[in-house]
C-alpha cells in the first residue's frame, strides 16, 4: 500500500522552527495560565487571551507547514526533529522532544484551525455563562495539550499532553457540574479513558525496556525507526505474538480508549453533557482523533514484520475493531432522539472509519477521514449548537422541526455538512475520505467482511443523518417559544467550515491524491485516467447506490412528516423490540453496570469489609496494646518519678526560703556577718598559727 | 614594751570604735564615719609596719598610706553622694527603712 519515497531524500538537520515548534503548544498553555488568575468578571479579557493565543499557534502552525510543504515541493523528505534529555538513571536516559513532518504539520494546522473556530463560536454560544473565563482557562488548556500531543516525538511526552488532554476533556464535560448528569459523564469519560490508558503505559514501559528509548525518530536510534524495529520483531512475546506486535496492540487500547473504539466507546455519547463547542472541539475534532493520530505516528511499530502488501496481527485487529465500531455504533445512532448524541454516536462510527482505514489502508487513508471528518463533523456540532441555541436550550430532536425557515443559514451549513458526513459523490470531502477507506478495504486480502460492515454502516450514516435533518430542519415547528437565528460569531465559523467541508475534497481525489503524496513523501501527479479505472467507477457506484438508499429510505420514513414527541418513531411501530435495543444502546451500559460496575462494587465491599474487619481490628489491637502500656507509663510517671522529683524540688524551695530570710535587705545586717566571718577568721588564723 | 605595739593597739581600738559606730549607728552619714575610721586604723597600721619593719628606708608603707587616703578620699565623696542621692529619693538616711533589696 505504502509507496516507497526513492525519490526523497531524508532531511536531517532542525530548522529554526522545528526548534521553536514547542511554541505553538505553550502559548495557549501559557495563555490558560494567565485567564486562570484572572477575576471571574474579566470576560472579553479571557477570551482574547485565549483566542490570540491560539491565532498565533495558528500562524506559527502555517508557517511551519509552509516549510514543509517547501520542502516536500523540494523532493525532501520533511522529518525534523529537537529533542532533549529529560533526566537521566543510570545508562538509561528518557528524552522528550518534538517532530516536524507532513503528518504533525498538517495536523497543527486542523487543529489550530478548527481549534480557532470554535474559539471564536463559543464567545457566542458562551456568552451568557456566568463562568466564562473558566470556560476559555480550560479550552486555552485543552488546545496546548493537544496541540502537544501532535508535535511530540517522545511516546512519553505524548503520553503526558495524552493525559493532559483527558484531564481538560474531563472538566469540559464536567463544566456544568451542577447537572448532576454532567458530573457523572466526566467522572465516566474519565475512567473510561483510563482503562485503555493503562494498556497504553504498559506499552509504553514494554517499549522503553525493549529499545532503550521512547523517542519517534531520532537519526536511526529512535523506536520507530528500523533498527529499533527489526530487535522488536526478533523479540517474541506470549502466544506467538512478536513484541512489535503486542506492544502495537496495548498501544492501540489506549487510542481505542481516548478515541471511544468498541468496547470503551461508552463514555463518548455521555461526554456530549458538556457545552456544546467543547463537544466539537473535544469529542469530534480534534481530542478523540487523537488516537487514531497515535496509531497514525506508530503506524512503523504497528506496521512491523509485514509482509508486502500483507498486514500484520496489530493492524487486523485495529481494523476488525474499527469496522465492527463503525457499523454498530451507526445503528445505535438510528435510534437516538437527542441531537448530540445523534452526533456523538456517528463520531464514534466515523472514528472506526479511520481505524478501518487505518488498519487497511495506512496512515494516508486513516488520516484523510480524520482531516475531512475534523471538518464536517466540528460544523455539524456547532450547526446542532446552534440549533439548541435557538431552539431555547432544547436537545430533543422531537421537540424541534421546520427550522429550515426560521435559521436558513444554520440549516444551509448543516445540510452542507450532513452531506459531507453521509458521503454525497464527487462535491463533498466526506466522500472522497470515506470513497478512500471503501476502496482499501474492498482491496484488503485476509476477508471481505470489513467492507460489508463499512458499506452497511454508510447507509446507516445515510439514513441517521437524513432522519435527523428532518426531524431538525422539515415539517412544523414542534417546540416552545420562537425559534430564533445564532449570532454572527457563531454562523461566521458554520460558514467558514462548510467552504472546507465541501473544498478538502480536493487534496484527496484518486485523480491528484495529493494528501497521500504529501505524507507519504511521494510526488502528487495529477491523473485524471483514474477517474476512468473500472475498479474506481464501480466505488463510485457503490457510493451513490449507498447514498441514495440511505437518504432515500430516510426521506420515505421520516421526510416533512417526523412525528411529535408523544407519538412513536416510525421504526418503532414497525419493530418495537429492534427500536427499544437500539434506543437503548444495545445493552452496552446496563451490560457494564451488571459486570464491570457491579463486580467493581461488589470488590469495594469486599475491601471496606477487610478495611473495618480484618485491618481494622489489627490497628485496633496494636492501639489497645500501646494504650495498656501507655497506662503503665501514667502510673510509674504519677507514684515513683513525679514522687522523686517533687520531693527534690520541695527540699531545693524550703532551703532558698531559709537562706532568704538572712537576706533583710538591711545593710547593717551584712555589715554585722561580715564582722562576725571576719572575727572567726581571725580566730581561725589565731589557732591554726599556735598550732 | 615594743613601739610597734603601741602603735597596734591604738591602730586595733581606732578600728573597734569604726566598727561599732558602722555597726550600730542608724545613720548612714555616721556609719560612713565609721568606715572611714576603720580605714585610717588600716593606714595607721601600713605606717607603723613600715616604720618598724626590715626595711624602714624603702618609702613603700608611706606610699600605700598616701594611695589609700587618696581612694579613701575618693570612696567618702562616692559615698556621700550616694547618701544624698538615697535623701532626695527616700527622704531618710536611717539604714533601717533602706530594706527594698530584702530577698
């Protein structure tokens, strides 16, 4: 799959700003430190300070994709590095550091892009918050880790901008921590991810005793380069897996965790309690992307010990888990009735999307979905953003309808990014991304079945999406009050969205597949004889037959005639048990509740049980034992020491009250013992000289 | 009888006579009286040591005589004024009431 790069020679030496790439980063971090001792009124003050820091991060982003972009059109192979010794035991020493390549560059720059968007839509979306400085302090936050996580060329350092992105993810759910709901969500989102993050620090210790080292690339000794590669290989783990191989697999477990893959997707339809720009900045765009930009930067660890053309245990496994996530979180989406986790759902299938892509067709395909996805789905949250807004704070899609009148603009971006997500042929990105995923998984050799759940799973995108739009956008109004357009600072971003929703196709067509040339450091040649190869016309059939039954069949169901809150979906009078196990998330949580959770608890009752019981009377023991001696203590302090001692002290005070008395303060006194000591002295010198 | 004992015997009765006037008297101007015959007994003794001792050509006893009724004479002007100073504060000079260093 991966076309050799003969042609590009590898560029080693830094450039100034590979150097300073650590700047895109820390500003914003540096900017969330400043909003967060500032005073809770001080609101214009916060959210410039957050936005011209990651306007900056944005320009030094375009600068340094300008460099590599001038260095791919120089026949160079852009992989820069700057890395440093952050301490040191021993032999071994742990090095951070930072990487400029196509892959890093282009993903600075979508996420400072559609970082600054968002930004910007939520001065609007957030204006009337009482806590909105703390709302930029943690979105300032957010984005530096992020933007960390993708400039790290240390698995450590990802790891560190990795957690730091759970922690801020955690308290944007948990914003409104008065909702108990949202409080919950965070608390969930959080262990959730941790589960697959254990996995993930296992590899991470795995790797670093096999290699000695947990830099990405560093001049031929880093983990992802060959040498290090072929010593994993040779190395075998359990169960005929090579060390390459599960070390590949625990670090997929953490990217299945942040980037809520089967079966650690449960978290991600709940974090959708936070405000909605946090849902499309974090749980759409950029933070669950994140794991599939890990398994993108491992991809030469997953990749390892494969055979040409063929795949390797890790990067099967990612697929199956990817399709299988696709198609099943796809059919939960169909039953879902609030707009968020409509949306929450889908982004959990278009993630398997990416992994699929990932797992069959490498880091290009993977990638692109990711890119194009970041887009459309970033607009179809802040188009549901702004339809919550103007619908008075209403999620329930039941409670909405012909909204297509009352916010035209909203209504035009959000079609416009619908069609992307549902994969309309030829105009939109979404499907030139999907088209890409498609078409290697219809090529890939160990089985079919990927591709039928993928296939399926676009119809559902189809169909899930067009049920919602017109629930959303068609028939009569069905909520309280006016329905009303969003401010200029909330459609401005739609619109500009919308434009790249439907313009990032571009990069991707089969015809000048310029992304895949990019990051595979390949020459982009424009071809338009692809677009005639049968193999290609026939995905374009697919996709318009996908596309036409998944909308159409939505259309003929739900069309301008969606049903009010009280009445059932129409998939509910057909199949009432199908609607309930769909609406119903196919058991997922209760499943966990009765196993997980409630072994979980069942464990903490054992545990208080030792607690109070077993430890409990030790420590009760042990401080009966000390209070028995301390008694002994008392009673030898009380009768024999303080008895000695007061008697000592009594003596000491009555001989200084008789030697007092002979001090009368009258002189005359003195004088006269003076006198006296003298006489006897005198008669003492008398005798001893007789004698 | 020697004429060195003489010279003792008054030098230990002028001595007795300071020392019971230093002892008995409440005044403290008379027993600053006292002390100071008491001293002149001492200064009468150095002479007579001196004049009937080994070496009378030596000048030593008449110079500790001469040293010691100089800081004789400096100790009386210490001390009156001390007497003074204890008359303005206390309006009294009797010894008896000066009991405020009692232990």
């Amino acid at each position: 799959m991966m076309q050799e790069s003969i042609s590009f020679t590898p560029q080693l030496a830094a450039s100034a700003i590979a150097r300073n790439l650590w700047l895109i980063p820390a500003v914003p971090i540096a900017a969330s430190g400043v909003i967060a001792v500032l005073k809770q009124p001080r609101r214009k003050t916060a959210s410039a300070l957050a936005i011209g820091a990651l306007s900056f991060s944005l320009l030094l982003a375009l600068i340094a994709f300008a460099h590599v972009l001038s260095g791919w059109a120089n026949g160079q192979a852009v992989r820069e590095t700057a890395s440093f010794t952050w301490f040191q035991t021993g032999a071994s020493h742990v090095d951070l550091g930072w990487v400029l390549d196509p892959l890093s560059a282009i993903m600075l720059v979508m996420v400072t892009f559609v970082g600054l968007l968002i930004f910007i839509y939520s001065t609007g979306y957030m204006a009337h918050d009482e806590n909105y400085t703390r709302f930029f302090c943690f979105l300032s936050l957010f984005a530096g880790a992020m933007l960390g996580v993708v400039i790290a060329n240390s698995l450590l350092l990802l790891f560190m901008c990795w957690e730091l992105v759970g922690l801020t993810s955690y308290l944007l759910i948990g914003f409104w921590y008065f909702k108990p709901a949202a409080a919950a969500a965070a608390k969930k989102a959080f262990l959730t991810t941790r589960v697959g993050d254990v996995f993930f620090l296992l590899g991470i210790v795995w790797l670093f005793a096999q290699t000695g080292t947990l830099l990405f690339y560093n001049s031929g000794t880093g983990s992802m380069e060959q040498a290090a590669l072929t010593g994993l290989l040779a190395q075998p783990a359990a169960w005929g897996f090579t060390a390459a191989s599960a070390i590949g697999l625990l670090i997929f477990a953490g990217a299945a965790g942040k980037s809520g893959q089967f079966p650690l997707h449960v978290w991600l339809p709940d974090a959708m309690e936070g405000p909605t720009p946090v849902s499309a900045l974090i749980h759409a765009a950029t933070m669950v992307a994140a794991g599939v930009y890990l398994i993108a930067r491992v991809y030469p660890l997953m990749q390892a010990g494969a055979l040409t053309g063929g795949t390797t245990t890790a990067l099967t496994v990612v697929t199956w888990v990817g399709a299988f996530t696709a198609l099943f979180a796809a059919c939960i989406a169909v039953a879902q009735n609030d707009i968020k986790r409509i949306l929450a759902y889908s982004t959990v299938s278009q993630l398997g999307y990416m992994m699929a892509g990932l797992g069959m067709g490498g880091v290009a395909v993977g990638m692109f979905h990711l890119i194009t996805h970041a887009f459309f789905k970033a607009l179809l949250f802040m188009g549901a953003g702004s339809v919550i807004h103007g619908c008075h704070e209403e999620q329930d899609i039941r409670n909405m309808g012909g909204l297509k009148k009352y916010m035209p603009l909203t209504f035009a971006t959000y079609s416009i990014g619908m069609l992307a997500l549902c994969g309309v042929p030829i105009l939109f990105s979404g499907f030139w991304s999907k088209d890409a995923i498609l078409e290697s998984a219809h090529g890939w050799p160990l089985s079919h079945a990927p591709y039928y759940m993928l296939v399926f799973g676009a119809i559902l995108t189809a169909f899930y999406m067009t049920r919602q739009v017109s629930y959303v956008f068609f028939g009569a109004y069905r909520g309280h009050g006016h329905p009303h357009e969003s401010p200029r600072s909330m459609t401005t971003p739609l619109a500009i969205l919308a434009f790249f929703a439907i313009a990032l196709g571009a990069l991707g067509t089969p015809a000048w597949p310029w992304f895949r040339a990019f990051l595979e450091n390949g020459a982009a040649v424009v071809d338009f004889h692809a677009f005639a190869e049968p193999a290609w016309l026939m995905l374009l059939l697919t996709s318009c037959v996908i596309v036409t039954i998944g909308i159409g069949l939505g259309w003929m169901l739900y069309g301008s005639k969606s049903p009010a809150a009280d009445q059932p979906d129409v998939i509910e009078r057909a199949a009432p048990p199908l609607w309930a196990a769909l609406r119903d998330r196919l058991y997922i949580d209760e499943f966990y509740g009765v196993t997980v959770i409630a072994f979980y608890s069942w464990w903490a009752r054992v545990a208080d049980w030792l607690d109070r019981r077993v430890w409990g009377g030790i420590v009760s023991l042990v401080a009966f034992v000390f209070g028995l001696w301390a008694t002994l203590n008392r009673f030898l302090d009380t009768n024999v020491v303080d008895g000695a001692f007061d008697k000592s002290c009594e003596e000491i005070s009555t001989s200084g009250g008789l030697l007092a008395r002979i001090q009368s303060g009258r002189v005359q006194t003195y004088l006269r013992l003076l006198a006296l000591a003298v006489v006897v002295l005198a008669i003492l010198l008398f005798w001893s000289g007789r004698a | 009888m020697n004429p060195l004992t003489g010279y003792l015997l008054v030098a230990a009765l002028l001595f007795s006579i300071g020392l019971a006037g230093a002892l008995t008297r409440r005044n403290a101007i008379l027993v600053l009286i006292g002390i100071e015959l008491m001293l002149n007994a001492a200064n009468l003794n150095l002479i007579a040591f001196w004049r009937y001792g080994p070496h009378p050509e030596a000048l030593t006893g008449m110079m500790f005589a001469i040293f010691s009724i100089a800081v004789a004479a400096a100790e009386a002007a210490v001390g009156l004024g001390l007497v003074i100073n204890i008359h303005r504060h206390a309006h009294t000079t009797n010894l008896d009431q000066m009991n405020r260093m009692k232990g």
